[in-house]
C-alpha cells in the first residue's frame, strides 16, 4: 500500500470538516432561537423558552444557566493595573467575601410565580 502523498499524523480528511456539521447545527438552533414567537411579536422563542423554564423549574433554569457561564473566572485585565499590594488587598477581600456568604443561610433572591395548569403554553 502506498502512503504517497500523506503526511505523518494526517487522518486523510480535509482540516475542519468535523467542525462543519456541528457549526451548521449551531446555526439552525441560533436561526430557531431568534425566531420570533408569533408574526410581529419583539419576543423570540429562546427568551419564551428561558421564561417558561425559569417559571416551570427554577433549579433547572439556573443549572443551565450555569452550564453556559465559564468553567474559570479570569480577571486578570481588570487587575493588570493594580499594584501587587492592591492585587493581595482584593484577595483577602474576595475570601472574606466568601466566607461570608458560606454562612449566611441561603435566600431567594425572587421568588418565580408558580405555573398552573391554567398558563398556555409557549409556541414554537
């Protein structure tokens, strides 16, 4: 068998056509989402969607909000100017923060209106 023409670790397929299917199918749940729920309406289906999960279920409405949000917070452009002295100063002041709110006992911030049976449903 000859291996003419390829190039050590090349798979043989063309760079980036895995990431064309999944682009495209970004595109198509980015194109639905922005739809909008009925003919002239200035709200979109994503934002119905969110609101209906938020209502229905608030712990899984903040467990996908939370999936989407960064793994690690950086800041390291908002502290790049500080002193290093300052940069401690900040920390102690996060951590003490920290400690705080471990605790405090937990609150809602606002409470969601309860869903009944009654609440149309969202249209897609």
């Amino acid at each position: 068998m000859s291996r003419k023409g390829f190039q050590p670790g090349h798979t043989g397929r063309p760079r980036g056509t895995r990431n064309k299917l999944a682009g495209r199918v970004f595109e198509d749940i980015f194109a639905h989402w922005c739809e909008p729920v009925a003919p002239g309406s200035s709200v979109c289906k994503g934002q119905e969607a969110l609101q209906s999960a938020y209502l229905k279920n608030p712990a899984e409405y903040l467990r996908l909000t939370v999936s989407v949000l960064p793994k690690e917070f950086v800041f390291e452009n908002a502290v790049t100017e500080l002193e290093d002295d300052q940069v401690d100063e900040l920390i102690l002041k996060l951590r003490q923060r920290v400690l705080e709110a471990r605790a405090a006992p937990p609150t809602l911030l606002a409470s969601p209106t309860k869903v009944t049976d009654d609440d149309p449903e969202p249209r897609h």
